[in-house]
C-alpha cells in the first residue's frame, strides 16, 4: 500500500482519501492506497487491472498491481465530479463536467486512453449514472422545470427521454446487466429509497423499505447483488448526500429481499457515487476518508 502526494494545490475538502476494496462474501478489507487529498468515486475497469478515480476535476486511473495513478488526457474537461461512467467495452468513458458558460453539470464521452470530449447532453444540470450494457444509451438525473427527474439520451445526443415524473429527487439511475431494468433512488415516498423500474421507465417498484436514507444503487456484473450506500435517518436529510458521515455499504439481492451490512465507514459524497464492482461479481471497491489533523 502507499501513500499519494498531492499532485497540485488541493481543492475541496480538508480530507485523506483512503481507496480500498472489500471481499463481498467475507467482508474483509483491502487498502490500495491513501491520498493525501480528496479522491472519489473508483470504477472497476472489466479486465480487473484498474480503478479509474476522478480528483480535483480530472479522471485518473490506478494500477492495482504498482498501485501507481496515471491522469487520463480529458482536453477542455478538467472539472469533472464524481459522476463517470465507463462504456460497456471500457474503450470509452462519460463524464459530468461542469462547463466554463455557466458552472453547470453537462455530460461529455471521450477515449479512456484520453481524448478530445463530445458532448452529449448541451441542456443543464445533467448528472450521468448509467451506460446501457449495449452502448447506446446514456442514463442520468437531470433538473428541468425545477424538479430533479431520469432522463435517457442515446450516446450520440438528440433528444432526451423523461422516465421519472414525481416531485422530489429522482437520482442515481444504472443499468442491469441485461439492459431490461434500471434501478435509481428516490424520496418521493419521504426517505431516500432504491427503486427499479423497466428500461423504457414503466413499473417502478420500491426495493428497499427500511427507516434509512438509500442512494446509489450498483448491479454487480453478474446480476445478482445490488450495493448501495446508507445514511442514518435524521443524519442528512431524505435529499441530501454530503460527506464526512458515518455510513453504510449494503448489499441486497437484485430480486429483493433482506439487505445485509457489508462495510460501516466515514464517507459518504465520494464513497461509491459509481458502479465499481469487480467484474468477477466478488469485490466491490470504495473510498473512505480521515480529516485531516
């Protein structure tokens, strides 16, 4: 394991981001690393060599075997957030970048090797979540008409699909690994809650039931387990994410069921905003934080 310096002036919070994978049946944690600076959000490459982490607006991508990072050439796209999404044969990546014009969130797809963006989404705030498993569509949360709602686009732009009309935040949107479904999160029934819906946004169920705020669904490759992240009720509220909170990973069966506790840290926003299962279904990668003394 080492430990990373800081590779510019620091932005954000005062944090040590430590990146670690955990062992979905035994529990048992691994460090990769620890930054001396803020890192979020690890992607799991599929051939299983690499996380690709995004940290102070650019994309990164960590070794496992050296446990060295190398920052992924992303042109004009230097303030992406922790919403990046890797295509479904990792030739590509989709970014939220937050656009010189107006500091808002658009969403841009560009060569994982590194490349010049293309943008996708021109309207804004767009937030990316899901890369359908057939590389066509893109899936994400969007504020149009002051509500937050899911929204698809094909990956070449156009028009945008609305799949979610309720008040309050619709958020997190990915796909199964067989397209048919996409599962999201939302508060319209007063805690942030999982729910799944079809592809085309018909039959949205909730999944989880249970006295917490849920966010971030994650489909393991194999289709069979969701990981999500939980906050305590009455820490946050149903709407909100941030930091720097004690929380949960959970893991539950993607036909519902009993959710079971995986890992209790101190994160949060950052933690597991991305998919970033191993693609042998067995691990799950995550970052935690310390604050700095």
């Amino acid at each position: 394991m080492k430990r990373l310096q800081e590779p510019r002036k620091e932005a954000g919070r005062n944090v040590m981001s430590i990146l670690e994978t955990v062992d979905v049946q035994s529990g048992e944690r691994s460090v990769a690393a620890e930054f001396d600076y803020l890192i979020e959000a690890p992607n799991w490459t599929r051939d299983g060599k690499y996380l690709i982490y995004n940290s102070l607006g650019h994309l990164y991508k960590f070794d496992l075997s050296t446990c060295e990072s190398a920052m992924i050439e992303s042109g004009f796209a230097n303030q992406c957030n922790n919403d990046h999404v890797l295509s479904p044969d990792n030739s590509q990546v989709a970014v939220s970048h937050h656009t010189y014009e107006d500091g808002q969130s658009r969403i841009y797809i560009f060569a994982l090797q590194g490349g010049s963006p293309v943008l996708v989404t021109p309207m804004a705030p767009s937030y990316l979540h899901g890369w359908s498993p057939d590389g066509t569509t893109l899936a994400y949360c969007a504020e149009r008409d002051e509500e937050y709602d899911i929204y698809t686009i094909s990956v070449h732009g156009g028009i945008e699909t609305q799949l979610t009309h309720t008040a309050g935040l619709n958020d997190g949107p990915e796909y199964s690994p067989d397209g048919k479904h996409i599962w999201f999160n939302s508060v319209r029934t007063g805690l942030m809650q999982v729910w799944r819906m079809n592809a085309d946004g018909s039959e949205q169920i909730q999944m989880t039931h249970d006295e917490n705020n849920s966010w971030f669904p994650h489909i393991s490759p194999d289709g069979d387990k969701v990981a999500y992240i939980t906050y305590r009720k009455g820490d946050v509220a149903p709407g909100d994410h941030p930091p720097n909170k004690e929380v949960e990973i959970r893991i539950m069966p993607s036909a519902g069921g009993e959710f079971r506790t995986l890992v209790k840290l101190f994160g949060g926003q950052g933690t597991i905003n991305v998919n970033s299962w191993s693609p042998d279904s067995g691990k799950l990668a995550f970052v935690s934080y310390r604050i700095k003394e």
